[in-house]
C-alpha cells in the first residue's frame, strides 16, 4: 500500500500529465488535509466506540469538564463553546442525560434558562477517560515533533472556520 506522500506525488504526476495547464498544489493541499482529518476521525470513533461513545458526546463531557463552573453551563453557552447548534447540544445532552452523566437543571437566576452539568458519575467517567484519550491522541500524533504539532496548528489555524454543525 502507497503512503499518503507516494499518493499524492502520483496525483501530481498524474495532473501534470493530463493537464500541464493546471497547478494541482491547491488540491494536493486539500486533499492531504481532508485525508489526515478522515485519518484521525475514524480512529477517534474507534476508540470512543470501544468505551461506548461517540466522539462527539465526549466533547459535550470534555467541555463541561474544563470550562463549566460547577452549576453547569446553558445549553447555548455549551453550543457556542463547541462551535455546534443548540439542537445539536439538545441531542448530545439527551443521550449523555440517559446515560446518568449529565442533567439539566434550571438556573437559579432564570427558571426558564436551563443548564447542563456533570453527575458524579459523568465526572468519574469522563476523568478516567481523558488520560487514555490523551495518550491515544498523542499516539496517533508520534510522527510528528512538539514544533511541528505547534506550526501544523498555527497553520491549521489560519484556514476558514468551519460551519456550525449539528
């Protein structure tokens, strides 16, 4: 099997051959971004999988963990913080709510603004599994330096923002 660099010096190759007119680097760029993310994206749902979850409904558990005081966040405080749509939050609570990890509450100032926060449960959970999500990621990242996570962000960075997603 070729690796991802051969992959993409044989499309280039190829675009050169068939349309010399055409500068492929936009696309090689492209396409080596979207490949490493579908990389990196089936290799978190294995993982989460292998302990019951998705990726997403851990990011719900990881962002309350690090940014919720403890009386929780609102659901559009939630949404904005993990760049996604309140009815997508409202989905991820939902399941993590069945589960016992997160409930809703009312806000103490506002009984019509309602928040999510951790259960004990949910706090136990997700801190036994960010040490070993931590070192899956810093597994799947071994290739590449400290300096080079840090410049492969800054560069990364640098592009659009995606759109909100549900």
């Amino acid at each position: 099997m070729k690796t991802p660099r051969l992959e993409l010096e044989q499309i280039e190759r190829d675009w050169h051959a068939a349309r010399p007119d055409v500068n492929p680097e936009p696309m090689l760029t492209v396409i080596a971004v979207q490949r490493a993310s579908q990389a990196l994206q089936a290799a978190l749902e294995a993982f989460f999988a292998r302990h019951e979850l998705t990726p997403s409904a851990f990011d719900v558990l990881a962002t309350l963990r690090r940014s919720s005081p403890p009386e929780g966040l609102t659901l559009g405080e939630l949404a904005q913080r993990m760049v996604i749509t309140p009815p997508a939050v409202t989905k991820r609570v939902d399941g993590l709510e069945r589960r016992g990890w997160v409930v809703r509450q009312a806000d103490a100032g506002d009984r019509r603004t309602v928040r999510a926060a951790l259960t004990p449960q949910g706090l136990q959970a997700v801190d036994q599994l960010l040490a070993l999500h931590v070192a899956h990621e810093e597994a799947l990242l071994r290739g590449l330096t400290l300096s080079e996570r840090a410049t492969l962000r800054a560069l990364l960075g640098r592009l659009p923002a995606p759109p909100e997603t549900e």
